[in-house]
C-alpha cells in the first residue's frame, strides 16, 4: 500500500520582518504537516517568537506569503490577504500558548470566565452545556472542575500553563504553536507540562508548532525540527537529519543546552 502523501496545513514563504530600519526575519520558509510537530529551535533573539506571531498573523509581516489549507475545504486561503472579519472568524483554527503563564491570563476574570471566552466571541455552544465542556477540557489538562470558580493568582505557574493550554485547545483548533511554554516554568513542572502536551498530541493527533531553545525537549516531542540563527532558517529535518548534519557548532550548542529536564520525562 503506498503511505497517502502528507498534506500541508499552514505554509510560510519568505517571511520577513523589518522593525524600522533592522531586518530581524531574513525570509523564512516552512510547511506544517497535519498531524506532525515541528520543532523550532534557536538561541534567544534568533525571531522564533517574530516567526510564531507572523504565522497566526498577530503580527503583520513585512512581505512574504501564508497559505492556510482547512481540513473542511479544499481550497486554500491567503491568510496575508484574509479580510480581518474572516481572519478573526479563522483565529479559531489557529491557537498559541505563549511563554509567561503570568502574564497570559486575566487577573480580574475567574477560570470559567477565562475558558468560556473563546466559546463566546466564536458563538459556540457546546453540545453537553458550557459548565460540562468546560470541566472537560480542565480534565484533559490534568486539573479539577473546582478551578472553575478560582482566579489566576490561586496557582501556580504550572497550573497557570494548564489553563492557557486549556483555553488553546477550548475551539480544537488546527493548529497550536507553544512558545517556549515551559521556559518560566521549574524543571519538574516543566516536564510535567511536556508530557501533557505529548498527551495531548497523541489523544488528538494536534499539528504543533513546538518553539524551544532546548534540543532534549524538541528530540522528546518533535517529528521534524528547523533551525533558527539571525533571523533565518539554517536547517530543517529530521532529530537525526540535523544532528548529523549541524551547522558550524550552532546546533551542537544548543544541543548542549538545558539537558536536565529529558531526565525527568517519562
Ligand atoms: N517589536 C519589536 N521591535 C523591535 N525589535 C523587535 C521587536 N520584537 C522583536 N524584536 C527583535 O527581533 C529579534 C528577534 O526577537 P524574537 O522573535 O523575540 O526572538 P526569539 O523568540 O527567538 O528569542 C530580537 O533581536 C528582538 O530584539
Ligand atoms: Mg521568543
């Protein structure tokens, strides 16, 4: 039997960005496989997080191009074109964690009120009711239906990350990139809030953006990694395609880097 080709769901085309007269994405390329997780991996400051927001359209690229394939429809969609009422309508479909767990939620809104939101503003009801939908994704993210009531600063950092993934994965979106979502977070939290999100992936079969300047934690939970230095794409494969092939010492750095917590991954 021969393997169905992989489909693209989101495509990036030199990207790039230019924050007044400094260029910090030099054309980035890259394509998203439903189903996979790409790793995206680089020292601080090398625009992974610049990449991330562009590719959601947080922030407006400088030039390129960004094709979003939908699972519903063939046809494919100029997201750089997209009118903002359609790209809102879309927003659904694409969904980001970002690194600070702190600064992600609301203070003054209470759980319920936090993972109700994206219901709202989409018009979604849920089938079983709100509060039972609800209580459901708490329990998917490994936390208990009596959060619902609580604020944000009642938890911990870890907890914290646990909703946000909560309130990204609410509208089961098509895409979810995590932004160094455990780089605020202490190793063992840290490691307990990767092997959700390996959970999460496996129950789901998610097509992930992971960005991390860690290489254990790309190789636990990544099928492809890129490579980001200044501002481009240095190389892109597979955990063994880069490994074997790193450029100059950059890769090996960051293979070097932050290795502590692959121990305590189960
Ligand atoms: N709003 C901005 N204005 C000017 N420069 C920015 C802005 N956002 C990011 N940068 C610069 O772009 C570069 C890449 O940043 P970033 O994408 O946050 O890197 P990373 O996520 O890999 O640490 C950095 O040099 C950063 O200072
Ligand atoms: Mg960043």
């Amino acid at each position: 039997m021969i393997a169905p080709a992989a489909t693209v769901v989101l495509e990036a085309q030199n990207l790039i960005k230019d924050y007044g007269a400094s260029r910090v994405v030099h054309g980035v390329s890259l394509q998203l496989f439903r189903g996979e997780t790409l790793g995206l991996v680089g020292e601080s400051g090398s625009g992974k997080s610049t990449v991330a927001r562009m590719l959601l359209r947080l922030i407006e690229p400088t030039s390129g191009s960004l094709t979003f394939y939908p699972s519903e429809s063939s046809a494919s969609l100029n997201l750089l074109q997209l009118p903002s009422r359609d790209m809102r309508r879309l927003r659904r479909k694409l969904a980001i964690v970002f690194q600070d767990p702190y600064a992600a939620l609301n203070p003054r809104m209470t759980v319920r009120q936090i993972l109700s939101e994206p219901f709202a503003i989409h018009r979604e009801n849920p089938q079983q009711g709100v509060d039972a939908r609800l209580a459901e994704l708490l329990a998917e993210v490994g936390l208990d239906s009596s959060a619902l009531i609580r604020y944000p600063h009642e938890f911990s950092g870890g907890q914290r990350q646990r909703i946000n993934i909560a309130r990204a994965i609410a509208l089961r979106p098509e895409v979810l990139v995590l932004d160094e979502p455990v780089s605020a977070l202490d190793v063992s939290v840290g490691a307990q809030v990767i092997n959700l999100i390996r959970d999460l992936q496996r129950r789901y079969g998610l097509t992930c953006l992971f960005i991390s300047h860690s290489m254990p934690l790309v190789r636990y939970l990544c099928d492809r990694v890129a490579v980001m230095q200044h501002g481009r794409i240095v190389e892109t494969g597979s955990w063994q395609q880069v490994c074997e092939n790193p450029v100059e010492a950059y890769t090996q750095q960051l293979l070097a880097a932050t290795p502590e917590m692959a121990v305590s991954l189960k």
